[in-house]
C-alpha cells in the first residue's frame, strides 16, 4: 500500500514537473510581433497649426446642421490650406462632404483612402472649464468639440499634405482623403456617397484609415508601454425588438402568475444573467499574441498559455465593460415600453435590445441565441425597423501592406508603444466602404490616458499641442511610407 502512494505521488510530480516545463517553454517561445523600426526625430510643424484647428473649433457644425454650416467650413478648408486645395482634385458630395484626390505618378498602385468627418455630437456648455466651441487654446490644450472627434484627423491630414506640397513631394501612389459630414448620423448623405461615387468610377483601394482606437497609457495590467491598437475589424451593430402580446390581461387586483411586464423582466434578465459565449479566438486572439509577450509576469504566463487559462481570463475580461466588448457579442437593453394606467394589466410590452456582433457571428446567429436564452414562444423576437447595421464584416489582414505601413509608421513616431491588432466595439462611417476595399483600418496617432478618453461625446473635449504636432507628423510620415 505505501509503495502505491509512493507510487502515486511520483506520478503526480512528474505531471506536475511536466506542465510547469511546457508553460515556461510556451513563454520563453512567445515571441514579440513587434518590428525594430528607427525613430524618427520630431520635426518642426508648420507655424499656426494650432491655432488653425482652433478656428475650425469654433464653427459648431453639429450633425444635423443645414448645408451652410459646413459651406463656412468648407471655406475655411480652403483659405487654411490654398496648396492643397489647388494641387488635389476636389469633389464636393452631398450636403457638406468632400472628396480630395492626390493624384500618384504610378497608376499601377491601388491608391489608398484616409476618412475624418467634420461634423460634431452636441455640447452642453454646464461642466465645461471652456466654452465647447470657442475653440480655446490653454494650458498646452486646444479645447472644444470636435478636438478629438474628430476635426483634428482631417486638419491634421491636411496640414500634412500641405507641408509636403511645400517640400515638393509628389506622391507615387494615389491618396484620396474623404471627409464626411454626417458621420454621428449614420452617414447616408457622406461617406456613403462618397463610397458610391468611388465604386462607380471602378476605384479599387489598397486600405482605407479611419479614425478609431487611440494609443492609450496604463491600457493592461503589466503593460507597461503605451498601447497603439490598431482596429483591424469592428463589431456589426443591431437591435432587436421584443414583443409580448396577450390576448387577455386580467385585473391588478387579482393578477395572475403571468403578466406581459413580468414576462418581459424576466425575458430581459434572462440575456444579462447569460452572456453570450466569450471568444478567445479571431481578432482576441490576435491581439493577446501582439500584447501578450510585451507584458511581464505571471500575466505573460497567462497570455502565453490560454491553452490552459483561458477561463480565468475570460473572468477576468468579463469583469471589465471596455475588456467584455472585446470578447464577446454583447446585449444591452436600451428601450422598454409598456401599459397605459397603474391599475391595468397591459397586453403588449415591447423592448428593444441593442447587440453588438462579435466578427463570426451573424444578426441570424445573436437572434437564434436569443431565442434559446429567453426559451419563451409568447416572446416574439425580430429585427428592429431603423435597423442601419448588419453582419460584422470580415477582418482585415495584419499581414496586408495596410497594416504593415501602420505599424512601421506608428514605430517611428511612437517608439514607446506596442502595436496590436483589436477589434472596435463602436460601428464606424468606414462601413460604406467596403465595397471598395477589403481592408480597412481605424487608427487615430494620438497619446491619451483612459481618463483623456472620457472627453469624446463627453465634457471638456481636448487635444494637446504636442499630441496635435504629433499627428501632423505620423500623417506626415504615413503618406512618405504608404506612398513613397
Ligand atoms: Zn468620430
């Protein structure tokens, strides 16, 4: 019997010797995706270049505004940037949108397409230290709306583009640069258009940049440089409505066991208290092979094994909105309505859940899970009627020469900071152009902390000065690399 435990043991020492040496050799041969590019020395910046964007600050071309609002803007474009707008072909596409051409020399290159949009959400003065759209420049700050979405994209591209004129750069390859105006409102009269017009006239872009996640400081425990995550996908956006409808209600004084309202409570904890299945695979996975070996410690543990760990992450990311959104398709219910008296049992109650689709997944596949969730037939689900969405598109590559141009160029102005591919959680006005391109990209060169983040749709919206110059730079250097 003792020489059985002995036994016994021997064999769990040797298992237990045997896994620690696989997760250590699976660290050791984790291996960094990051690529040794030279920095490149900030350069001077063109003079003014803050207060020009400061100046488009205070025009408040909120969405939604008439034509006239971005015609000021458009004017000013033009008399900020006289270069640019007399050595690039001009196209003006809807009620204030515009598309520039920078003609290459090499007409065998796929030309590629940088967005903004110049359109703004609203401002409630109340909490801000500066008014919204006086366009203040203060304590190394340019503060109003549209400072970091998202009029510093389209005047930091332009004051790149008119600095190159300056130097005599011509570019070999095609850049178009397409600027909306309805962005925050879907972008059916801009971006949309503007991805028309280019499939029309048979353009095939190599990449298109949009705006989209920043570099962030103290991103992830253990990561200590900046992270510059690159948004290779984004989730596919839906809302699905949730009828109940009973062909007899009762009396609230005598209510029975089921009613419409109790139903549709209990339908709506349903999906919070049962997530949508977490992925560890596709753009999640991607991005833990990217941050995974720059991370210390027993994280890089973790990240190297998920093999193994992958429910304790999962756990961890799970605790976390911003880390949840990454992982998984999430529910969120947004609108509810139902009755018409406090002492009459309704009939109908309707709610609206607003899912976001996880790249893989489809609107068909989150609404059959739904279903099975909720496992109630008197709970109709269908597709809401403003529906703007759709499916999740395909990733782009990291081995496409978008990307690859991305993390050569964030290397050099960003030295500090690890790259990695991520997914976005938040749809963009890129959407309209996939017809024209299969990769897209949402990046914006811009250094901020979590709590800089807040300002976006948020209050006391700002840049600062050195990031803006910073900007200018990266464009600067983007265009020099993507189009030699
Ligand atoms: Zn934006």
């Amino acid at each position: 019997m003792k020489s059985f435990f002995r036994l016994l043991f021997r064999s769990l020492l040797i298992g237990l010797l045997g896994l620690i040496t696989l997760l250590v050799a699976k660290t050791i041969m984790f291996s960094s995706r990051q690529i040794a590019v030279e920095p490149i020395q900030p350069l001077q910046i063109p003079e003014g270049a803050s207060a020009r964007l400061s100046t488009s600050l205070q025009i408040p071309s909120l969405a939604g505004s008439e034509g006239a609002v971005f015609a000021r803007l458009d004017t000013l474009l033009r008399a900020q940037f006289p270069r640019a707008f007399s050595q690039l072909q001009v196209e003006q596409i809807g009620q204030g949108s515009l598309l520039l051409k920078w003609p290459g020399k090499q007409a065998k290159l796929n030309p590629i397409l940088f967005m903004g949009h110049l359109d703004v959400v609203p401002a409630d003065s109340a909490h801000w230290i500066y008014p919204p759209f006086a366009g203040t420049i203060a304590d190394g700050f340019i503060w109003g709306r549209g400072a970091i979405d998202d009029k510093m994209s389209v005047w930091a591209i332009l004051e790149a583009i008119e600095w190159m004129i300056s130097e005599e750069y011509y570019p070999d390859r095609t850049l178009y640069l397409a600027f909306g105006h309805d962005e925050e409102s879907q972008g059916k009269d801009g971006a949309r258009q503007i991805g028309q017009w280019l499939a029309s006239r048979d353009v095939r872009l190599d990449f298109v940049l949009d705006e989209g996640s920043f570099v962030v400081s103290n991103a992830l425990d253990g990561l200590e440089a900046p992270l510059a995550a690159v948004a290779i996908g984004e989730k596919g956006f839906v809302s699905f409505t949730l009828k109940i409808d009973l062909a007899e209600g009762g009396h609230a004084s005598m209510p029975p066991s089921f009613t419409a309202v109790g139903a549709m409570a209990y339908a709506l904890e349903r999906i919070r208290q049962h997530p949508f299945p977490a992925s560890m695979g596709g753009v999640t996975g991607q991005f833990f092979d990217y941050v995974g070996p720059e991370i210390g410690g027993f994280n890089r543990v973790v990240l190297a094994n998920r093999w193994l760990f992958s429910s304790l992450l999962i756990d961890k990311l799970s605790a976390d909105p911003a880390a949840n959104a990454l992982i998984r398709t999430t529910a969120a219910p947004t609108l509810i309505q139902g009755g018409i008296r406090d002492n009459v049992l309704p009939l109908q109650v309707e709610a609206t859940v607003n899912v976001r689709i996880l790249p893989g997944e489809t609107i068909a596949s989150a609404q059959a899970y739904l279903e099975k969730i909720i496992d109630n037939p008197a709970i109709k689900i269908s597709v809401a009627d403003n529906n703007y969405g759709g499916d999740p598109p395909a990733p782009s590559s990291t081995e496409a020469f978008g990307f690859q141009v991305l993390q050569k160029t964030i290397g050099e102005i960003f030295p500090e900071a690890v790259v990695a591919p991520t997914v976005s959680a938040g749809f963009t006005d890129s959407r309209h152009y996939r017809a024209v391109s299969g990769q897209i990209y949402r990046f914006s060169p811009i250094l901020l902390s979590k709590e800089d983040l807040k300002g976006m749709h948020g209050v006391n919206e700002r840049i600062s000065e050195e990031n803006y110059a910073r900007m200018i730079r990266f464009y600067r250097q983007l265009i020099r690399n993507a189009c030699q």
